[in-house]
C-alpha cells in the first residue's frame, strides 16, 4: 500500500482527487484501507476499480475477462467456471464502465495529435433487434477514439462519434476519411467550428477549421456486394489530402483501410460481432460494456505489428513493440490488463459551492469615506 500514490474518492471532500498531498494514511493493513485526514472517512483500496466489493478471487476476474476480450462467448465462460451468467454479465458491465472512464480520462482530453481520422459503422445483430456500432481510428498511430451504439444509422450517431473524435483531437486542422455516408461530412462541418471572438456584444460567430479536408470512399453495391469503389474529396484539394498522407505514411489515396482493418480485430475479439454466431448479446448495454472492454484492451494492452520500432544496439531485442497509446504518446510501456482494471481515474478538483442570498457584512468591503 503506498497512501502517495492515493487520493481521497469522496465527492464532498475538499482534497478529493489529490494525489501526493499527504492528506492520504494508511487506516489497516490487514483490510486495505486508507484514512482521508481532510474528511475523515476511510476508504478501500479498491475502491473505483471492478475489483471494490468483489467476493471472488481477483484471478478468476482477471480471467473471465481476458477470455471475454479475446472473443469467448459468455456461455462457454459460465460452463467452464462453473458461474451464473448474471454474475459474468455483472462483471462485464462494471469493467465496461470503468474501462470507458479509463478511456475518457486518457485518452479524450485534448491531447492526441490525429492527422489522419477514419471512421466507419458495423451492423450488429441483437436478439430481437439490430444496432449499428460506428467508430473512429487515428491512423497514424492505430489510436482506437471511441465508439458509439445506436439502434438506427442517423445523424445523431455520426454526431456523438463525431463530438468523441473533437475531445481527443489536440488540433482541428487533420485528415478525415470516411464512407459515402452524407451525414459525415455535414456533421464534422458543424463539430470542427470554433467561436471567432471580436470584442462586440452578441454571439461569436462559429468558424469551421480551415486545415480540416474530409475524403469519402463512395461504394457501389449489387445483390449485397460492393462492385465498385470511388474516390471524392468533399472539403479540401486532393492535393493537401496527398500531402497529410504522405507525411503520415498511411496510403497514396483516400481509403478507409485501416477503419476496415480495425472492425475486423473488433468482430473477432468480441463474441456477439462475430458473423452468423450463435453467442449473440441480448441488451445494447452487454454489447457496450463488451466495446469498451475490447477498445481500451486494444490501445493499451495490445502490441501492433505495424507500429514496432527497431530496438536500441546491446538492447537483446531486435524489436521494441508498441501499442496504439505508445504510438500516441499517452503511455511508455504495454499496460496488462490487470493495470487497466487496477487505475483509478481522480476524481475532478473539488469546488466551493456557491452561496445564495444577500453576502454577509463581514465579506463586503468597506464603504467609501466622502471627501471633505
């Protein structure tokens, strides 16, 4: 137990989310809990992790877990461990929320050079129902952006993809290739603006980005298979499109490979996408929780071929392997999935809440003495 490494989860505390303050105690040993010496409380190690309250061993979690992101379906996790179904999907929802505020907190924060952004949407068949899943990459570094699910293939779906892609972007000015979907372009028309402040009263005016180019790969299909692909530059000149991807080394042309690519890993590595499967989910929230699980697995824990780099001489290794986040430069080193289901993500800093009503005597300045 180190108290330095911890924060107080409290949302009421004043110090809540301070990390090395010394405000943080060890409370026991023997339990695993800390002591607030600003609150008061005491907490559990545990706490804002899947493993906080957990009656089952931490290696049987891990497991189930691993097994689920590596696409086993959830029925062959249940007769292999001899678990109820209810308690896997339990422990599938808990690790997908914590793994999409793992998600938000390291990588949607404004911080990640994108260049080059594919997006794409999966058809997804639900018991019962159906729903599209639809994605962003950053191909440059593999960077999985985040996911959005929804029943219907509308704006609103390419718009929260959209917002996800903005919070992770550090500048506006990149590459966008996606499919012939309208909405697209439209959509990162009115996402990608930013106020132009002049000083005068009223509304700022929004702005789109002037380094913003949008490419589409327009598809043609026959009897459900496509026959025909082309290739159209919807904002920008096929010239600046040619330089941000020669610079990115990521193609010659406007495509959306590696969106493609990504799909693929994602239908093999979570069981209810798998094509004519029989593991299929029953709620659009399993088959979230799964999409996080997978997403988060896939930027921190997941080494890519194509990002390893040539290792230092006398190091004893010819490669240095990298992940998506490594490429990204948001981490140093492979996470393992113990790692990502042990961080806790801080709390906000704490703010004094405002106080109503007439202010008191004592904070009013003192009036002004008339001049003689």
């Amino acid at each position: 137990m180190d108290p330095q490494r911890q924060f107080c989860p409290n949302p009421a505390c004043p110090a809540r989310g301070q990390v090395g303050q010394g405000t943080i105690t060890i409370h026991s040993q023997k339990e695993q809990r800390y002591h607030c010496a600003v609150c008061g409380r005491t907490f559990a190690a545990s706490r804002g992790t899947p493993f906080y309250r957990l009656h089952s061993p931490q290696g049987l979690l891990l497991v189930v877990l691993s097994l689920l992101s590596w696409g086993c379906p959830v029925q062959a996790v249940v007769h292999t461990f001899a678990l109820d179904e209810r308690t896997v999907a339990a422990w599938l929802r808990q690790t997908g929320q914590h793994c999409q505020q793992v998600h938000e907190h390291l990588v949607q924060q404004g911080q990640v050079d994108l260049q080059h952004v594919q997006a794409d949407e999966l058809w997804v068949k639900l018991a019962g129902q159906r729903a599209w899943l639809a994605m962003a990459l950053a191909a440059p570094s593999r960077l999985w952006l985040g996911g959005v699910l929804s029943p219907q293939r509308d704006k609103a779906l390419i718009t929260a993809l959209v917002q996800q892609v903005r919070a992770c972007a550090a500048s506006l000015g990149l590459l966008v290739c996606v499919d012939g979907l309208a909405s697209y372009v439209s959509t990162f028309l009115r996402v990608f603006r930013e106020p132009v402040r002049t000083g005068r009263p009223g509304r700022p005016r929004l702005v789109v980005e002037p380094g913003l180019l949008i490419g589409q790969v327009v598809k043609r299909y026959a009897q459900h298979r496509v026959v025909s692909t082309s290739q159209r530059v919807a904002r920008g000149t096929a010239e600046a499109i040619g330089t941000v991807l020669e610079s990115t080394a990521t193609g010659t042309g406007i495509h959306t490979a590696y969106i493609e690519r990504l799909n693929a890993t994602f239908r093999s590595h979570l069981a209810p996408l798998v094509r004519r499967g029989r593991a299929i989910a029953h709620t659009v929230a399993t088959l979230e929780a799964g999409m996080w699980l997978v997403g988060t697995s896939y930027n921190l824990c997941w080494t890519h071929g194509s990002l390893r780099l040539e290792a230092p001489a006398r190091s004893g290794h010819k490669w240095l392997e990298r992940t998506p986040a490594m490429a990204a430069g948001l981490t140093d080193h492979p996470w393992t999935l113990r790692d990502v289901l042990h961080y806790q993500v801080p709390l906000p800093a704490w703010v004094a809440p405002k106080r109503r009503g007439r202010p008191s005597k004592q904070s009013q300045p003192p009036p002004m003495s008339r001049a003689a």
